[in-house]
C-alpha cells in the first residue's frame, strides 16, 4: 500500500506545484499512471542494467503508447485531405498552413507534441502565388507565433532546404527576427544545390540566434533515401516514419566492467550491454505493436502519413569520453592518438553489433546508431561520443577527432562547436568551418555563438532570459524546465564561451521548484 | 635595436607565429601568420614582442627555465620541443623581443596549410610589419596562388602602410587585398603614437585604392588620445578625400598584450565605438564597421 501512497503523494504534488501549467500538469499526470503500470517483461539482467544506469530508456514510460518520434510526410495530406480530420485538399498558402496547424494539433510522440514540423518550403511551394516577400514574412510571421504559443516546446523541428527557394528565405528572415524558442530550425545542405548564399543568409541568422542547425544533405540520404526529417535533439529520421523509441547504452558505467582493458572490453563487455540495449529496445517495440496497437489504429498510419515500415529503433550511445579514461589510464580523448583510436573502435564495434541484430518491426529489420546528446540530469558523463566539456582541442583538431565517427551514426549525432562573439560580424566563418566540416565527413554542425541570449543546450533551445525568469513564476514552454535543469547542472551560464555548448559534470540537481519531478519523467526526447 | 628582419634566402620568413583558426583577421575563417620584425613602435602595439628582431645577444639563454635556448656560433638558437610558452625570454630581453621567432620556408607554411583549407576563406599575413618581408611575401603567396589545393584562398596583409608603392606593385599580382592601419588623423599624433611619419601610409592607402587592393582602413580607437574631434575630422577628411566608400574598421584598444605604459588610457568602451562610428558617418564615411 505504500506505494498507492507513493503515487497519491507524487500526484498531489503535480497538481499543486505552483509553476506548472495546466497542461503540464495534465501531462504529468499521465505519465505518472503510465508508470503505475508494469515495466514489458525483461529479464533479470536486462532490468539490472536499467537499474544500473548501463542502460536507460530516458524515462520513456513502462507502457509505450505512442512512437517515441514520429517524422509525418504531411504532404500526404495537404496534397490529398483526411478523411479522419475531414480536410480538404489545399488550394492555397492560406489552406496549406492552417491545414498543418490542424495536423500538428494530431501528431504524438514522446513530448505529447510533434517534434517534427514537415519540411517547409516543399510543403509549402506548391502552393506559394506571386505575392511579394513583405506579404510572404507576414503569413510566416503569424504561423511563428502559432508554433511558439501553441506548441511550447523546443524539440520541434522545421526543416529547410537543400534548395534555394523563396519560403526558405522567408523562414530564415522570419525565424531571426522573432527570436523564438520554436520552432527549432535545421537548413539542410547540399553543396550542388543549396548555394553559398543561402548558406550565408544562414550564418547570419546562426549569428543572431544560434538557429539553424545544418545538416548534411548528401550524407543523410545516403542512409535515407525515401528522405529524412531531422527532429527532436539533431535526430536524423525516416520520412513517413520515426523511431519508436531510444534507448541508449551508457559508455561510462559499462566500461568499468573492464577497466584498464580495451581488448576485453570490446570482445566481451560492450557486446553483453548491448544486448541487454536490444532486449529493452525490443521489449518496448513489442509493446507499442503488438499489445498498444498504435499502428492498427491511428489515422496517420490509415491515410499514409506514417507507415510502420517506415519506423526504426534508435540504439544510443553517451559517455565516450569517460569510457575511454577508464578504458585507458591516462588517455585524453579528442588529443591521445591512442584514445581517438579507442573511441574509433569502439564505435565500430556498436555499429557491427546494430548491423547483426535484428530487431522485429523496424525499418531494414535493424536499429539505428545514435550518439545521444544528453539530458540535464547526466552527471559526470559527457554526451553522445562528444569530447568532454572544457577539454575541447581547437576547432580544426576538434573536427578532425570526431568527424570519422559521424559516418556511422545514421540516426543522428551532435557535436556543437561555440564561438565567440567576433563571429557575429565575421557570419562568413561559420560558412567555412562548416564547408569544411562536411567536406571532412561530419554529419550535422550545430554553432552557439558568444552572446545570444537564444542558446542551445543539448539540440534544443532555451532563452536565458526565460530560465530566470522560470525561477520566479514558471514557465509556458515545457523545454524551458529542461534548460533550466541542464544550466544548473552544466554550469551552462557564467562559463568562457565554448562550454555553454557543451554538457559536463556540475553540481548535484538543485531546484527551486521541484521540476525534477518533471524533469525525470518529461525527459529529453534525446 | 635591430627591426628589420634579416633571412638567409628570400623563400626563408622570420616567423613569430600561426593561428590556424581566426575570425578576427578579415573576412571568413582565416589562417594567420605573424611575421617577426616591425618599423613602427607603437605605443598602443598588441604585440609588442613582435616589433624588435633578435639581435643574439644571449641575455634570455640564461633566463629560460627549461633550456630550450641556446647560443651557437654567436647566434641564439631557439629548440621549440623544449619549449612550454612561458614567454620567460621575452620578458628578459632588453628589446622585449622573442627569440622564438623562427626562419621558416615556403614550404613549411603550406604544407598545414593544405589540410586546413577545406576550412578556410583564406591567409592573413601580419605581424610584426609583414611587408619589411615583402620578397618572402611575393614567394609565399606565388606559391598559394599555384598550388591547386590552395589557389581559391585570398591572401591579405594587414599593415601599417610604409610599404613603397614599388613594393606594393611587386606584391600586386599575388595579393587580394590590405587592410592598413592609419592610426592618427593628423602627422603630429601620429609620430607621437608610431614613432613614424605619416606620409607614407597615406601614399599607400592612395595606391592600393587606386589598385583595387584596399580591403579596408583601420582606426584604433583609444578614448582620449584617437577620437577627439580635431582627430576624428582629420582622419575622415583623409579617407574621404580617397574615396567615402572604402571599408573603414574601427579596432578596441585593449589591455592585454600590451605594455605597461600603453594600460594608463582606457580599454575602449562599446559607447565610444558608437560615437566614432556615428562621427566618422556624419563626415561622409559611408561603409564605418564596429
């Protein structure tokens, strides 16, 4: 009975805690009784590795119900209606923008909101009439302050590009001029069709408001070439799909099983943790099909906008950089000859060990790698494979330790590179560092410049400003906490420049407001 | 004390040192190269050890804890595996000069270089005065230009403009672009600043604009000493007469780096960096950056 007490006392607080909104709590709540239910059926090492921390499913609930990510090909529907939302067809812009408004309002995933907005100048272009660029801004303007009010979270994505094209100006104007938390922006790259202009006009705005993320367009579709969204915290996903869920093995903790040796570390530990990560993973897949049904029943499936087919499983990797000190005494990671070796093998070894496990209902029969970027409550292990905070080599050796593990990582991986103010009046840098980033094979370039006060913590955005101003009286946009947490615990403010973007060791959670109870359960989508 | 930089062979440089990474050193990311040796001694110089060339007289030998200096053949000679920056030896010598700079070839430079451009919007020389080198210059930036992976580079100078226009005419072919420092609107600050006349720079600014060559003028602006009216009004008349469309870069003067006489004016607040702006606008300058 004490746990019905537990659970009484965790719900009382929820509903009382004064800087949670309505809809926070609501869903709070529902994650709660989500997790009143039983854990899918693992075995006894599977649920010690959870209970460990070797493995962790990032909170995602005991009982899946819905896709950790979905990824809709909207142009399903603003090009053929749905019968389920009894939508027409879009005839014009008006159409086709109020049209995804509705669509949004309809899409799951983990953070009870889409993470995915479409990418938006293809959606769009069918419909763009020869209005000029004052009347385009303004149509833009008004659905910005759409996505920012009504979908208060920050791992929500528009993509732009790889093309040159009159919305995706529009939205780089638009999204710079705003300044908003929402939507995170991702302009996708292609050296043969996207154009040092638009590249620049990007860098202009990254200079203002560290957005867009820029991805690599011909690396990504060479892994995905029915298209890709990317999503959430720099995942790069199947169009028409996503990931049912992420569960990621923690490099740090399974190391220590082998401290001081590499050989038996890669022959033995790291294969046994992993499959522990693939019995979880399957475990959870299992549940959403065959028991939840979500892809029996929702509509997105029904009119084709999602297809199961279509949907993945993201295998996550963390804590590299201290994995690779426990592996070998003494090495720097992202300086040692020996340890970038290490870490290379290592990598490879999880990308092999993917590769040979099938796992049921995923897209090709397997996962997909993911260097997974962290959430605020990783203490004392560093993100993804990233080098850790504080121990970053230069830019240029930067790029060259951690761009050969990029090509591995299909279903994302981060690596964010801060810069100081000077690049504010110098955006051309930022188009050559990541021209020759991509030439040397890094997947996606994230940059957080000096100064602003838009700034981006593990793939989404917090304002600094708003995290004070939480403290005081909460905040709308349920990210925020997120941030909030992340900065205390990262040491995020205050700190020279290039570690703002950078996770690291901090100091134990204190919070004002006991947003761990969101925080631990709302967690980073990753 | 020595300030003209003397090499073996004009393919040899006596380089300071290299940053492979700057945002700071014109447009783009930006390779850097710090040339040792300048004819100028200004007060408000960053680096200062770059301004007198070693003269060998040994006195920093004594003074490095780690003893990656040493004296052969009457010539100081640095060992940089041994050496852990403290920076030591410059602030022993009597001319505060490094004796770190090293005599490096064409070759040398390029060959990081090669790896790094991918990243890169190009090279900037400076210093130091890069153009005391100038016939290291013309070689090394020949040698950019027709080298496959490195000719889309740009090469710049940044200078203090006493290059002759005979010198600039020799660098022509090869350079795209200097950005030269006029550090005083009129000659009689200037000599106190720089220890020069002015005279040459303003025939270099001329020349190098009259040649497409002028990538921009640069005012380092020290609250007090710099931006006065008087000051301000001349260097915009100077500038404008040229042409009121050149690219016109105002620079913070800063504490750090420099010497101790040079700390008693202020580091330059961001409201005087407005205010010059807005008065060097209101006299016609066209293209004023912060």
């Amino acid at each position: 009975m004490a746990r019905m007490e537990d659970f009484r006392d965790s719900a009382h607080r929820l509903v009382t805690t004064p800087n949670l909104s309505y809809r926070q709590r609501l869903h709070q709540l529902a994650l709660l009784a989500e997790d009143a239910l039983p854990y899918p059926k693992l075995s006894h090492e599977a649920e010690s590795a959870l209970e460990s921390g070797i493995v962790s499913d990032l909170a995602e609930g005991h009982a899946p119900y819905r896709p950790r990510y979905t990824v809709p090909d909207y142009s399903v529907a603003l090009g053929g209606g749905s019968e389920y939302l009894e939508m027409e067809p879009a005839r014009d812009l008006e159409d086709a923008v109020t049209n995804l408004q509705i669509l949004y309002h309809n899409v799951p995933s983990i953070t009870s909101y889409p993470v995915y907005f479409g990418d938006l100048d293809a959606l769009l272009l069918p419909y763009l009439d020869d209005r000029d660029d004052a009347a385009l801004d303004g149509l833009l303007t008004r659905f910005w302050r759409f996505l920012d009010r009504t979908i208060p979270d920050a791992f929500a994505h528009i993509n732009i590009g790889p093309t040159d094209n009159r919305i995706a100006r529009s939205v780089l104007r638009v999204d710079a001029a705003l300044a908003q938390v929402v939507p995170n922006l991702t302009l996708k790259w292609d050296p043969a069709t996207t154009g040092d202009d638009l590249l620049e006009m990007a860098a202009r705005s990254i200079a203002a408001v560290n957005k867009p993320h820029i991805a690599n367009h011909p690396m990504i579709s060479a892994d995905f070439p029915e298209g890709y969204g990317v999503v959430s915290c720099y995942n790069t996903l199947p169009l028409g799909g996503g990931s049912h869920t992420l569960v990621r093995l923690n490099l740090k903790e399974s190391a220590r099983a082998a401290a001081g040796d590499p050989g038996r570390y890669l022959t033995a530990v790291l294969p046994e943790h992993a499959a522990l990560t693939f019995e979880v993973m399957e475990a959870r897949i299992r549940f959403l099909v065959e028991e939840a049904g979500f892809y029996d029943h929702h509509f997105l499936v029904k009119e084709g906008l999602l297809d199961r087919d279509r949907f993945t499983a993201m295998f996550g990797l963390f804590g590299m950089a201290e994995a690779i000190e426990i592996l070998l005494e003494g090495a720097r990671y992202g300086w040692d000859e020996a340890a970038n070796e290490l870490a290379d093998r290592i990598v490879e070894t999880a990308a092999h060990l993917v590769g040979d496990r099938e796992l049921p209902y995923c897209r090709q029969g397997r996962a997909t790698l993911h260097a997974q970027s962290g959430i605020g409550d990783d203490i004392g292990v560093t993100a993804g494979v990233r080098v850790a905070i504080g121990s970053e080599p230069e830019v240029l050796d930067h790029v060259a330790a951690i761009a050969p593990h990029h090509r591995v990582f299909a279903s994302g991986i981060s690596d964010i590179f801060a810069l100081d103010g000077s690049a504010r009046s110098n955006p051309r840098a930022i188009v050559d560092v990541t021209k020759g980033a991509f030439a040397a094979g890094m997947r996606e370039m994230t940059f957080n410049v000096e100064g602003c006060d838009l700034v981006r913590v593990t793939g989404y955005m917090v304002k600094l400003s708003d995290i004070e101003k939480w403290k005081r009286e909460g905040s709308r946009v349920a990210s925020t906490v997120l941030g909030a947490q992340s900065v205390e615990n990262w040491g995020l403010l205050g700190r020279v420049p290039r570690v703002i973007s950078h996770e690291d060791m901090g100091r134990s959670f204190t919070d004002p407001v006991e947003s761990r109870l969101v925080a631990d359960r709302d967690s980073l989508p990753g | 004390m020595s300030r003209v930089p003397q090499v073996s062979s004009p393919t040899r440089g006596l380089v300071a040192s290299s940053l492979r990474s700057s945002l700071v050193d014109g447009p783009g990311h930006r390779h850097v190269l710090f040339l040792q040796g300048c004819n100028f001694d200004c007060l408000a110089c960053h680096n200062p050890s770059t301004i007198a060339v070693c003269d060998d007289c040994g006195v920093c030998v004594a003074g490095c804890p780690l003893d990656a200096l040493s004296v052969s053949g009457g010539r100081v000679v640095f060992h940089l595996d041994r050496c852990d920056g403290c920076d030591i030896c410059i602030r022993v010598c009597p001319s505060n000069s490094s004796p770190m700079a090293q005599e490096t070839t064409v070759e040398e430079i390029l060959e990081p270089l090669r790896a790094d451009a991918p990243f890169l919007s190009g090279i900037t020389v400076t210093g130091g005065e890069p153009t005391l080198q100038v016939d290291f210059l013309v070689e090394l930036f020949e040698a950019i230009k027709s080298d496959p992976d490195l000719s889309r580079l740009t090469t710049l100078v940044d200078t203090n403009g006493t290059l002759s226009p005979e010198g600039w005419k020799r660098l022509a072919p090869v350079l795209d672009g200097a950005m030269v420092d006029l550090k005083a609107g009129n000659p009689g600050l200037h000599r106190t600043l720089t220890g020069q006349e002015m005279d040459p720079v303003l025939v270099s600014i001329r020349w190098l604009h009259g040649h497409g060559l002028l990538a921009e003028v640069r005012l380092l602006v020290v609250e007090g000493v710099t931006d006065t009216d008087e000051e301000l009004d001349a260097w915009a008349s100077f500038v404008g007469g040229v042409s009121t469309s050149i690219p016109v870069r105002l620079m913070r003067f800063r504490h750090e780096g420099t010497r101790p006489a040079a700390r008693a004016w202020p580091e330059t607040s961001e409201e005087a960096l407005v205010r010059v702006r807005d008065h060097l606008a209101a006299a016609g300058l066209t293209q004023v950056a912060v």
